[in-house]
C-alpha cells in the first residue's frame, strides 16, 4: 500500500495485562523493542519497521494492561461522572480512542494487528472493539483481514480447511465478517481448497489470500503482492489500486536470492536466552542485513554464556568468524560473556559488543588490562570497589521524570578519525536506548592510555556511548541497540563493519 503511494502506518493490540512488555522475560515474549520515542513494545513493531520502513511511536504498541490502566486512571479523577465503569463501553471506547488517534494525521491507512487467537478471553473486548468501529464508520472505510493457519498433514497429503472455517465462524458469532482470508500454509492451496474457504467462511475467492513459507523473510511482501493482498483491499477499501513501485524491494530481493551459499561467515551471539531465537530477533535479523550488504549469508550460533568458561571458550568459539555479546540484564551468564570478551580481545576475533556487551567490555579490560580485579558494573556487584559502569548523578537528571531507564533515541557524536566514524561517515548519529548503567568517567584516562579509546559521547560529552580497541581487527561496542534501527535495505554500520571485518579476518 505504501508503495502504492498510501501513507499507511501500524499499530499492534496485544491481549496481555502487562503494561508494556519491558517487564517481561524474554523466554515469555521474546526481545523488548525500543522505539525512538521510548516505548518499550512488542517484537513484531521490529517486523513492522523492518518491512515499512517508518519509524513508529508508543501510540503502535497497545496492552491491555495500558487499556485498563488509563481507563482506572480516568475512574479515579473522577472523569466518569458517577457511572459504573464497564467493559462495553469504556474499555472498547479506550481501545477505539488508539485506533482514532490517527485520524487527524497525515495517516491514509492504519493497520492494526489483534494478537491472539479469535475467542481467547482476554482478546475479546477488542474483537468487540473493532466490531464498533465497523458499525460506526463507513463499509468502505473499514476492512476485517483474518490471518489463519491451514495445516498441512502428512500422513494423507492434504490441506485442511476445518479450522479456519471454526475460526471464522467464531468470528462471525462476535458480529465480525472478514473480508480476506490470509493463510499461512507450506505448501501452495489447490483451487478446490480455496473454493471450500470461499464458500464456507463467506469471502470472495479473490480475497482468499495464500501466504506460503517464503525462501526469504523478505520476499513475502512481493508473494502477498501476487497473491492480490492490496489489490483486494483496494477493492475493499474502494481506494484506488495504483501501480505499485515494488522495484527497489525486488531488487533487494534479487540480490538476497543471488547470495552464494556455500560462501558463509559463522557469528556467534553470546547470551543467556539461547533457546528462543525471538529473544535476539533484531540482533540476528540485523546479521542478516549486514550479509546482504556484503553478499554473503551469515550463519547465526547462539551460544549459552553460562556454559562458557575460561577452559573451555577456545572450544566454544571453535569455527566463529566474530562475536556479538548482545544487551542484557542480571548475573546470569555474566562471567561467561567476559570470558568470551578477553578471548577474543587476545585472539583479534571481531567483535561487536550491546549496551550490556559493551559494559562487559568495559569490565573486562579493567580486570584483564587495567589489573583492576575486582572492577565490575555496579548492577551486578553493588559492593566493588570499582564500579566501572555505574549509574551517574548527571544521567539521573538526563532521565525522563519517573521512569528508571534511559529508552528512546538519543543523539550521540563520533570522533573523527575512529573506527565508529570510518563505518557511520558521520559525525552525529542517532541510536535507541534501555539501559540504567553507564560507563564511569572516573576511569576515562586509565582506559584511553590503556588503548580502550572513547569514540562516541552525548552531545555534553558526559555519557560514553562508543568504544573501541586499537590494533585489534574489529573490537567495537556500543551503549545503544544498534539493531532496532537496521532495515534489510539500510543495514546497521555497525553489523555491516562486523561482517565485513569477519571477512577480511
Ligand atoms: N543491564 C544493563 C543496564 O541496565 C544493560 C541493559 C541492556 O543491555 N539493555 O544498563
């Protein structure tokens, strides 16, 4: 659509009564992903602004927990006037106000996504929700797309369509028709498939939309687009259906397709949530773009870092082209990620280090360089005697009222002549941020004699947000996520500079 000329933006209704997701185990949720603004959101807002290419704000990321919270807040003001406060029509009029919010915008179309599954109970006041919305503005303006799973079995070679036709019967019990059915499915949908769901669920055969495994994450935009996905909602939407200038992601495309696969770079992510890749999807999706960007398919081995010791991280490492110890919180796994550090600061493996993996840098090379033993992040040892990363009196004031952690976009300026300059081309660059701990300027000059060089500050200069390494091949580390502003086809410098240092290595 937004290749059609439409300015379209998304948003995300996720069911849960957490406020936000920032509170949430990565094993429960996977990653937490930041938005310039400072939302802490969920992971597919990553997806969105990945395949859209725009910048969303907190207003695309909506809980049930916020929901409830703002309606509890009213209720206490008093803002009711004296009414029960109910599900139907408060808690719907909440959810309404999210998706109206953008109607005085620049907006033609909002997508919102419903997570869940149609009938969980927790779900249920926004299904009903959007049913109001289709009741109160106009047919044309309101489209329903249900995504749905068509399971494929095995045994006896067949498609089924049972549980999409239940689901959407579910649906229609809630007062909600879809207009186009999305479904996922492995193998391609046999026309008497398509007929049966045309037919059974009441959509257009058109509008029966085959969403198919695709070769490459990426290439679905271009199989929905042959599916009809945005012409049918143009008919739908009675817009009119453009010729879409889909060249620039075909090309990207093209050139994913084109990749060797025999020609691979080995990366290791080095962290504790190892057994969900979704835990570090940006981190890995950004790999990805940074192997496009330098034609080669980069291989992603997520590495337990409690396994890892200081006798065994050669074997660990065995077969890694570089290293990435990604953001993180805790104890756990922390001697692991050290160990991994002074490895492959000895052994000139490359290395990019995140938010915690750069603090991790930062301790290190005081304990190991520096000789400072006990050195440590006052979040993960309160009693050291040199709390090389710490929280600072300057950042608390820097910290927006309330909140405990630094989130959001901030401006941070490179020096010339550093490895963070050679690979941004740029002087001032602006990252995302969730941390509380920085790195202590009382060890500044220690750290800068000792080679471990600053190469990027806030713009007052108080807050380190780069370093780097001298005559090591690629050792660089940041105090941002680098990895929630790449996109396939604008690939983080920093990854990019990873793979190309893994290369050359
Ligand atoms: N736990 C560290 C801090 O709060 C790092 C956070 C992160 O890696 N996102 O500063």
């Amino acid at each position: 659509m937004k290749n059609r000329g439409y300015k379209v933006t998304i948003q995300k209704f996720d069911p849960y009564i957490n406020v936000d997701p920032g509170t949430m185990n990565p094993y429960e949720h996977g990653e937490v992903f930041v938005t310039d603004d400072g939302a802490e959101t969920d992971l597919d807002l990553g997806h969105y602004e990945r395949f859209i290419n725009e910048n969303l704000t907190t207003n695309s990321s909506v809980t049930m927990g916020k929901i409830y919270q703002s309606v509890i807040e009213k209720e206490r003001r008093g803002d009711y006037l004296g009414k029960t406060v109910q599900v139907i029509p408060h808690i719907t009029n909440e959810i309404k106000e999210k998706i109206y919010g953008f109607e005085n915008t620049d907006t033609d179309i909002v997508i919102t996504e419903i997570g869940g599954t149609v009938g969980d109970i927790e779900g249920l006041s926004i299904i009903e929700a959007i049913r109001q919305v289709g009741l109160e503005k106009n047919p044309e303006d309101v489209i329903y797309i249900h995504v749905t799973l068509l399971p494929y079995i095995f045994g006896s070679n067949e498609i089924k369509s049972k549980p999409t036709q239940h689901s959407v019967k579910e649906l229609q019990s809630f007062g909600i028709k879809p207009n186009i059915l999305v479904c996922r499915t492995e193998t391609d949908i046999p026309d008497a498939i398509r007929e049966k769901l045309s037919l059974f669920c009441n959509v257009r055969k058109t509008s029966v939309i085959q969403n198919k495994t695709a070769d490459n994450l990426y290439a679905v935009p271009l199989m929905l687009e042959e599916e009809g996905l945005a012409r049918e909602v143009c008919n739908h939407l009675k817009l009119e259906n453009y010729i879409p200038d889909n060249s620039k992601w075909e090309a990207m495309v093209e050139k994913i397709r084109k990749i060797d696969p025999k020609k691979i770079v080995n990366i290791g992510i080095v962290g504790k949530y190892v057994r969900l890749e979704d835990a570090y999807i940006s981190v890995m999706e950004s790999l990805y773009h940074a192997g496009f960007a330098n034609n080669v398919k980069v291989k992603v081995h997520l590495l337990n870092s409690e396994a890892i010791t200081r006798d065994n991280v050669a074997e660990k490492l065995k077969g890694i082209d570089g290293v990435v110890v990604p953001g993180g919180f805790g104890n756990r796994g922390i001697e692991g990620k050290i160990e991994t550090i002074k490895y492959v600061r000895e052994n000139k493996i490359p290395f990019l280090g995140i938010c915690l993996g750069m603090q991790m840098a930062v301790v290190e090379f005081a304990r190991n360089v520096l000789g400072l033993k006990d050195a440590n992040s006052a979040e993960l040892d309160k009693n050291t005697k040199n709390p090389v990363i710490h929280i600072m009196e300057e950042q608390k004031a820097i910290k927006k009222k309330g909140g405990t952690m630094r989130l959001g976009a901030y401006p941070c300026i490179i020096k010339k002549g550093t490895l963070a300059h050679k690979l941004y081309g740029t002087e001032e660059i602006s990252e995302r941020h969730r941390h509380r701990y920085e790195y202590n300027n009382d060890y500044r000059e220690k750290f800068e004699k000792a080679g471990l060089k600053i190469s990027g500050t806030s713009p007052d200069g108080l807050l380190v947000e780069m370093i780097e390494l001298e005559k090591h091949p690629y050792f660089i580390a940041g105090q941002f996520h680098p990895e929630l502003k790449s996109r396939p086809n604008k690939p983080s410098p920093l990854f990019v500079g990873l793979i190309q240092a893994c290369l050359k290595n």
